[in-house]
C-alpha cells in the first residue's frame, strides 16, 4: 500500500534558543505520511548537519516518543499506540552539533474503526499498574481481525478483515511486523506479514497450518501442522511442529508419531478427518532452543529441543515422565514458561462436558526431581465453563494476564489475585489466543 503524504511543514528554530554567528535560521520540515487505515503515521525530516531525531506525540499532551538514535541527515520514524476515534498530537525534534531543532506541534485528525471492528467493553478499569497493549485475533459475527487494543479497550492498530487458521497474531519489535495466519483459497494456507503503516507481504505456510505459530528472531515461522497417518483404516491427524523460512521453505523439527502412538481418542474435524493429539498452544524461549507444545487430548505439556525434536520432558497425561503434586490439569491450552524456566503457567480448560470450570494454573517445576508442583490458582469464581482456548500470561509485579477464550472475558490480576483490568468482548465475539504487548516502539516522556 503506497503512503498517502496529509501535511508537510516548514517550521524555524533557532538551535539551543540562539542565532548561528552569522544570525541564519535552521529550517526542519516534517512529512507525515499515513499508509493505512490505523492511528499509525510514518514522519519523515532531513537535517542539514547529523543529528540524532525522535517524535513526540500523545492525546491532548506530548506523553510519548519514538526515538531515532543514529546519527543522520534523513529521519524516518512509525508512529503507532494512538487509539482510534481521537485526534492527537506530534512533534518532531532533533539534536546536533548546532543544537536542538524542533518542529511545532501539529494536530493529527482521528482514525475512525471500521464499524464492523468488535470493540470490547471495559467493565474494569485499569490500574496504574496496568500498561501495554493487548494483540488478539477476534472472531465475530462480523468476521475475524487481528486486533491490537490499549488498556482502554480501544483500538490502536487493526488487519483487514481474513479468515484465521492460526489463533494467535504476532508482533516483532525489533521489525516492526505483525504477523497472522490466515486460510486461503483451495483450502491452503498463508502467513501475512505486515508493518504497522500497512506495507504486506505473504510467505506459504505448509498445508494443514493451525492453531498456534510464534516467529523467530531471524523472521522465519515455528507452527503446528497436521501429519496425517492412516491407522487401523482410520486417518489421523496427527501432530507436527514444521519451521518455515520466510523464502516458504520447511523442516520438520518434531512429529507425534515419532513416540506417541494413538490411543483411539480424538475429534473430527470440520473435514471429516479425526485429529489426535491436537496441538493447540505453543510457546519458544528466549534463546530460541526449546519449544513447549500442549497436547490436547493426551493432556501434556511437552518440551522440545528444536535443535533435533528432542522431547525433553513430558508433564501431564498417561506418558508423564514427570510427577505432578497436588491438583492436575486437562484440556489444557497456552503453556508459557518463565526466562528461568521453572515456572510453567497454562489454561486448563476442564472438562466441558461435565461443566468442570475453566482454571488459570502455575506449577512451580523442580527440574533436578521432575516435579511439578501446583502453585497457584485462578478460576474467577466458577464462572468460566465450556471455555475453549485461553491464555495464562505472567506481568510484572507478580500480575497475571488471563484469557478466558470462548467466555470472551480477558482480565489482569494483581500479585494477590485482584481483577486490576478487564475487557467484556460482545455476545459471540471471542479473542482467540492473546499476546501482551510492551510498547508499540515508543516510551513515556
């Protein structure tokens, strides 16, 4: 999508509040250009000395800014974070050996959501200890997009409408991208990768892509993909976890039929083909070297080497090699671990059928006894049965971010277990799978 240029602005400045020796005046022009539909602008400047450059912006003050430390004579800088529905404003500056340059603050016209776009209620309001942004893929009965929302429960960046074989959308700082799977037509499917300001790319995912992926620091793609295996005349679908590269090439770095055999359990799907052992969550650490997967039907979670699929342990289920004390989990969904990796949190979704209430769980993981110690626990007073989906996501300061997936209510807890910020999505609205965002790029001023 090309840019659209909506103003250039010449302003003066006299750098650090004097004249040069020869009196001349230092001109700054800002364009600001827009590239999609989103509170999202890209600001351009060029300085006739080097100098280093941020954007400061916010609603109704100067609350935030985007830094652009290398040192240079063109500026290029995304500004996103704004919520819809609400103009804004922005400043451009930039320091040199001359001084400090700066443009006026100018006035940015709200962006207005499209109607169809599913706007979560805030029925409670956010704690001063409640920051970030919330990334879902929402379904409704308006169509899915991916969604980012403030703590406000308004949205700051959207997709285009899609059809979601992935749960999950992706945000890479360090690119600037959000990313999504998506289904197309013939029954495939696609990765969309897409800046902030709405420049999209695609990349191939195999077929039988779904559920859950997470992008890798190089930008390539860890996702789950269905290995079919006929077995006693029935075809099943099992599991695999397949990289893709950005170029859409793959390799296979684990299969489920490498050591679990079928044990006659399953769903079919919209298909008609039987899935076992169901991947649905899936989580890489930070040195990108370990995967944890949860199985849905053997009810485990499963530790992967990436390096040579590997499983490293198995917690949970008939196959545990690991001792769980106190209460189990089933059905489970989203595992995450801690940077230290003894803490794994998790959804476990219950038993639907026996309207078993969803819970939100942490077990404490003694990995020289491959003891997993139940830890604690959340179930927002019963209320949650029949959930499908969910997300357990540690914050700072002892909080926990939770999604209770189908019940279409997401909530962040304090250290003690105080709802500190929720968001009620409307009657047949869900949030899939959630991601927290830190920041958009900027920080407060």
């Amino acid at each position: 999508m090309l840019p659209t240029p909506l103003l250039l602005l010449a302003c003066t400045a006299t750098p650090g509040g004097h004249s040069d020796a020869e009196g001349a005046e230092l001109l700054l022009e800002i364009e600001v250009t827009k590239g999609n539909d989103t509170p999202v602008r890209r600001v351009h400047w060029s300085t006739s000395e080097e100098t280093t450059g941020a954007v400061q912006f916010g609603v109704g003050e100067l609350a935030w800014q985007v830094m652009d430390d290398a040192l240079g004579t063109e500026h290029d800088v995304l500004v996103a974070g704004m919520p819809a529905g609400e103009d804004w404003l922005l400043h451009a500056v930039s320091e040199g050996p001359s001084g400090r340059w700066a443009s006026e603050v100018v006035s940015i016209p709200a962006d207005y959501a499209p109607p169809e776009l599913p706007v979560p209620a805030l029925t409670v309001a956010p704690s001063s200890a409640v920051s970030g942004f919330l990334l879902t893929p929402v379904r409704g009965t308006t169509g899915a997009f991916l969604i980012a929302y403030d703590t406000e429960a308004r949205p700051v960046w959207w997709s285009p409408e899609f059809s979601p074989r992935g749960f999950r959308g992706r945000y890479s700082p360090s690119r600037g991208e959000m990313a999504w799977l998506e289904g197309v037509s013939g029954g495939s499917e696609q990765f969309v990768v897409a800046t902030l300001d709405g420049d999209t790319r695609t990349v191939p995912a195999p077929n039988s892509s779904h559920q859950d992926f997470v992008r890798l620091a190089d930008g390539s793609f860890l996702v789950f993909v269905m290995d079919p295996r006929t077995l006693e005349g029935t075809e099943v679908q099992g599991e695999s976890l397949q990289s893709v590269a950005e170029d859409g090439s793959t390799r296979t770095v684990w299969t489920s039929w490498d050591r679990w055999t079928w044990d006659g359990t399953g769903k079919v799907t919209d298909t008609g083909l039987l899935e076992w052992p169901h991947g649905n969550g899936l989580f890489v650490n930070a040195e990108e070297t370990m995967a944890a997967v949860s199985l849905f039907f053997p009810g485990s979670i499963v530790e992967i080497r990436l390096a040579d699929g590997y499983e490293e342990a198995v917690i949970g289920g008939s196959r545990s090699d690991w001792t769980i004390s106190g209460d189990t989990f089933q059905s489970q969904h989203s595992p995450y671990l801690s940077a230290d990796g003894n803490t794994l949190w998790l959804m476990d979704n219950g038993l639907a059928s026996n309207q078993v209430p969803a819970e939100a769980r942490a077990y404490a993981l003694d990995r020289s006894t491959r003891t997993a110690t139940a830890s604690w626990v959340f179930d927002d007073g019963g209320a949650h049965t029949t959930v499908l989906l969910g997300d357990v996501i540690p914050r700072e300061n002892g909080a926990t971010l939770v999604n209770w997936g189908t019940a279409g209510v997401t909530q962040q807890l304090d250290a003690e277990g105080v709802i500190e910020w929720q968001f009620d999505f409307p009657l047949g609205t869900i949030p899939l799978l959630v991601e927290h965002l830190p920041d958009l790029g900027a920080t407060p001023l």
